[in-house]
C-alpha cells in the first residue's frame, strides 16, 4: 500500500509515469515448500500409506513366505526405504524438489492402483484363467516409465521401471510374480527406450505400438499367448489367441494414449516443459516475434542466428537444444520497448545514443532485461523463457558505455586542471551504474545462450573475418565471462565450455565464409573475361584453324 501511495506522489510530481513494471515472483510460502524437508517426509509417508493399502488388502496368494499381509506391507516398506535411497543418491536434484518426489512416487502410485483394479475385475469376471488368460495382457506396464520418462528424463522413466516392477510383484500371486516381474521389467525398458526422444503426440502411438509387440513376444515366450505353439501347433486356440493379441495390443496403445493426455495437465502443475512442448513454442508465428520483424529486424535476426549458434552447442553437450533454440527466439524482446536505441536496428549516420550521456544511454540498455521480463509475462510465455530472458546478460558490465563515461571523467578533470571547469563538474563513474541487474545463468542452458548472445555480436565486429580471428573473438568472450564470474552459478564445466567453443567457431565459419566474387556484366550486357582466358580462346580458335576442326 505504501508503495502505492508512493507511486501516486511520484506521479503528480512527474516523475514517474505510474505503472508498475512486472516481475517473475512467486508465494513466498510456496517458495518455503518448495524445498521443505518436513512437507517431502510428510509426501512420502503418504506414498507408504497408499502402498501399504494396496499390498494389504490385495485379494492374492502370496505362498507360505509372505503368507501374512504384514509381511508383505514389511516387505514393501523395506523396497521402499532402498527407493529413497537411491533416488537420494543419484537423483539428489530431484529428491530436493517436493513437487518432483510427489509427481514421481504419485505416478508409482497411480501405476500400482491400475494394477490392483485390473487384477480385481479380470479375478471378478474369470479371465484370468489358463485357458483365457486376459489378465498379463491386459496390465499397463509402461505407463509409470513413460509418463516420467517424457517429464523428468529416461533416467527417472528406468527408475520407475524398476521399482514399479518389484512393488507389483507383491499385487500378484506367487505363480504370476515371476512372469509379471519379467514382463515389467522388459515392457518398461521398451516403453523408456521408445519415448526418450518423442517430439511430436503422434509418436506416443507408435511407442505404444512397440511396447504392445513386446509384450505379445513376451506372451509367446512364456506361455500366455497360444499355450503350446512352440511344441505343436495343431492344440492353438487361434480365435482366443487372436483376442489375446488384439487386447494387448489396444491395452499398450491406450497406455500410451493416455499418457499424453496426461502430459499437458501434468505440465502446468509441476512446471514442466518437455520437448513436445517446446516445439510448439518454436512456431515463429508468434505475436512477439512477428512484432520484432516489423520493429526491430535487427534484433530477429540476431536473434535467429543466437538460436542456431545455442542450438548446436547445446547438442554438442547433451544439453537441451530444443530449448535453447525457442529460448534464444525471445531473449531479447525486451528491445521491442525502445527498438531504435539497439546498434543492430540503428541506421547507419543516424545514432541516438550521440545525444545522451554515457549514464543514460547505458540505463535503456540495461532496461531491456526488465522490459523484456514484464512482456513475456504479458504474453504468458514460459517461466524457463522468462528466467533465460533475466539470465542471459547476468550482471556483467555494459562495457563501450562504462569506457565512454571514464573518458569522459578524464577529459572533465583535465579541464578542471586548466582551470576551464569547476571540480563539481566531474562526474562520478562507478562499476554499479553499468553493470546488468542479473541473476547470472543458473542452468547449462542459460550459459550456452549467453554465451551466443555475446559471440553473435561480436562477430558482426570483425572486418574481413577468417577462422583465426573467429576463434580469438570466442576465446576472449569465453576467457572474460569466466574470469568475470559469469558462469560460477551455472554447472557447465571447463571441457564442456571447451566443446562449446568448438561449436560455436564451426557454426561461424559456415555462416561467415567467403564467396568467390563473380564477373560483373558490362554495358552492353556481355559477361567480362580476364584477359588470361580470352588468351586461351585465341589460342584454341587458331589451333582449330590449323587442324580444320571447327570450335565453339
């Protein structure tokens, strides 16, 4: 409130024009949860609880070993402990996040009540008997592995295979724990395997397409499909086996359907991007970068060339080169607010900056960040845009402008020494005035865009580039951002900054190569020859006169 009022006396007096810029914040209790240890063993007590159920009151014969239902919840927590574990372990990053623990362990959850549902309504309607058993092919293996795999990663998709398979294997009865383990286990590799690179919806049918002939392969292999192929084929039932096949074919590709019409609610909530998704981002058709082609067309085409530039180096790394591409599409929309102030869209001769001080001009530059920030979320673009858009300058120095202003500095108190200006007339120059607000890149991908950002517009700099001079430009931005700190806040390491430098000189010298230079056309619309090759013409019509062999 008191901000406002503020504001209110800020305007009446004219300094200020009443607006408030937007910013990317967030509940500072959410914040606090985000990370809270007490809310995750509070989450994961609730995944025990709902296991627990489920293991207990699972109508199977689990045999003499796990006889009692609280043997098996024992059993189930023990698994459970050793998930954590490992999910501490080597997922460190992802056990931290609450919301990253819920979706994963929820997804589990989700997975092993199907399960339980399945095996209670084939038990009800007897079809899980030898002669027709619908039930191993009626179990939606992959849709724990793939949901996670597309959200969070293969790794995480593996994660779930695993241990999805072995709490599972406590829902069966002792005959059918083996073969459900086998069958899990494989089906749920398949499904991670076949939906680690999916870019596009209408490939989660086709994945689902593969896990289905997996599992029919597996039904073949262990005996569930066509009971007795493999010894004589005159005892197959072929219009069961034909059901069979066809349910656990329907059964994998609706798994997969399902899963993705469960991504684009999942994403939102948990704040996921995948891949399908940033290519939808992509579509250059977008309202803020069809208003950089007509305001700013410097600034789109940089921004393009930023694009490609970020896009092979993160590839080169293993990084998310989908996402640096759509990222490095907006990271400069911030331009948009003042277009004419940025050197790329500025006519030649006609430079607005020769009117402003040193000060000023590097206030509008640096604005650009905020300006940028409060219209992407004006447009509801991405939250990983926004935070690329406030990451991709860092705080690093607005360096022509803070050397202009010290030149400044001196040729004041030179003049003051001449006694032709008063010591008050210097004016104060501080690092502070020209550095970016930040924060510096948190993530690999905001380096590698920052680190094109300021290749990109260096090499527009070079006079006659060659690959020397390219390679000493990167070198000397990579060297300054390091030795700046620049890139201490993100984990890109010195041999993937090396691998990064590399890329980025092989995209520059396929974009700044030298042409061979073509004839130009005279008056009278011949092409002009050297003089070399109207030599050789002469020579080769005077041989053709002498042998009697008429040339062209």
């Amino acid at each position: 409130m008191f901000k406002a009022l503020k504001r209110l006396q800020l305007k009446r007096r004219g300094l200020s024009c009443g607006r408030t810029r937007r910013k990317q914040s967030e509940n500072e209790l959410f914040e606090r949860l985000r990370e809270s240890t007490v809310l995750r063993t509070l989450l994961l007590l609730a995944f025990m609880a709902g296991l627990g159920a489920l293991v207990y009151y699972a109508p199977v014969d689990r045999g003499r070993f796990l006889s009692s239902p609280w043997n098996a919840v024992i059993v189930a927590g023990m698994i459970f402990g050793t998930a954590i574990v490992h999910l501490y372990v080597n997922h460190c990053d992802i056990f931290r996040r609450n919301s990253r623990v819920l979706l994963v362990f929820g997804a589990i959850l989700l997975h092993l009540a199907l399960i339980q549902i399945i095996s209670r309504v084939t038990r009800a309607n007897q079809f899980d008997t030898p002669e027709a058993n619908f039930k191993f092919f009626l179990l939606p293996y992959a849709l724990a592995p793939m949901l996670l795999c597309i959200l969070i990663g293969r790794n995480i998709g593996i994660f779930a295979t695993v241990y999805g398979s072995l709490f599972g294997t406590l829902l069966m009865n002792t005959s059918e724990a083996v073969l459900f383990n086998i069958s899990s286990l494989i089906g749920g590799f398949v499904a991670v395997y076949v939906t680690g690179q999916v870019r596009r919806r209408s490939r989660f049918l086709r994945a689902g397409f593969y896990v289905g002939v997996t599992v029919l392969a597996l039904g073949l292999v262990l005996g569930q499909l066509a009971p007795g192929i493999l010894r004589e084929v005159a005892t197959v039932d072929w219009d069961m086996t034909g059901k069979q096949a066809l349910t656990g074919l329907l059964t994998a590709i609706a798994t997969a359907v399902a899963v993705g019409g469960l991504i684009p609610l999942l994403e939102p909530v948990f704040k996921i991007t995948t891949d399908i998704s940033w290519i939808e981002l992509s579509d250059l058709n977008h309202p803020l970068l069809k208003r950089m082609t007509l305001e700013a067309p410097g600034t789109y085409h940089h921004s393009l060339v930023v694009a490609n530039l970020a896009e092979a180096a993160a590839e080169s790394i293993g990084a998310n080169a989908t996402m640096c591409r759509v990222a490095s599409y907006f990271h400069d929309i911030g331009k948009l607010a003042k277009p004419g102030y940025f050197i790329e869209n500025i006519a030649e001769g006609d430079n607005p900056h020769d009117d402003l001080t040193p000060t000023m001009s590097a206030l509008v530059i640096i604005a650009h960040v905020k300006d940028g920030v409060d219209l992407a979320l004006k447009n509801k673009l991405n939250t990983e845009i926004i935070d690329i858009i406030e990451q991709h300058h860092g705080n690093s120095l607005v360096y022509f402008f803070y050397r202009r202003a010290l030149d400044q500095q001196e040729e004041m108190r030179e003049q003051v020494e001449e006694g032709n200006a008063n010591a008050e007339d210097i004016p104060s120059v501080g690092e502070k005035g020209f550095r970016y607000p930040g924060p510096k890149p948190q993530f690999k991908e905001s380096g590698i865009i920052s680190l094109a950002d300021a290749v990109e517009s260096a090499s527009r700099t070079l006079q006659k580039p060659t690959p020397q001079k390219i390679e000493q430009t990167i070198d000397g931005i990579i060297g300054s951002r390091i030795k700046d700190g620049q890139l201490d806040e993100c984990d890109l390491t010195l041999f993937e900054l090396n691998v990064i430098k590399r890329s980025f000189l092989t995209t520059l010298r396929s974009m700044m190569h030298n042409r061979i230079s073509y004839p130009k056309d005279d008056s009278s619309g011949e092409i002009k020859r050297p003089a070399k090759a109207k030599r050789v013409e002469k020579d080769t019509k005077r041989a053709g006169k002498k042998t009697g062999v008429l040339l062209p």
